[in-house]
C-alpha cells in the first residue's frame, strides 16, 4: 500500500504578486494544472504562479475549514504566516 494522501492548503503567488489560497489531494499536480492555464480562472488571469506554502491536514474538512479562515486575512497577515 502507498501512503495515505492528506489534503493539503496552499497558497500561491501570481506573476502580478497577488496571493491565492486553494486545497489540493496533490499539490504538485494542482500546481501542474494552475501553470498549465487550467486551474483556477483567478490564477490563469494573473499569470504564471509559484507554490510559496503548502500546510498538510489530515481532512478535506479541516482543509476547507483552514482556508476560509485565511481567504479573510489581510495580505499582510497572509505573507507573516508564510514568513515574508
């Protein structure tokens, strides 16, 4: 058996410097998909974007949960939380 998958919160930053949060089974796919132009429509409006945190949970639940509270954070907020 292959070890077990754990939802994962991420946040990315766009080419125009803006932030996105999102959930993700597989990051590293989700980031294929948003490079790729068939992610999400806000990231493909901004241009190519980079991973800059990836926060495992241990549920889809928790993970949702996780990124509604920092979708209400300021940027500011946001970049602390990510160390910049």
């Amino acid at each position: 058996m292959g070890k077990p998958m754990n939802w994962c919160l991420y946040i990315l930053q766009c080419e125009d410097a803006s932030l996105y949060t999102g959930i993700a089974l597989n990051v590293q796919q989700r980031l294929t998909q948003h490079q790729a132009g068939k992610g999400s429509k806000c990231v493909r409006s901004k241009g190519q974007a980079k991973l800059i945190y990836v926060e495992p949970h241990k549920t889809k639940s928790a993970a949702l949960c996780r990124e509604r509270e920092i979708k209400s954070w300021s940027r500011k907020k946001k970049l602390a939380l990510i160390g910049r």
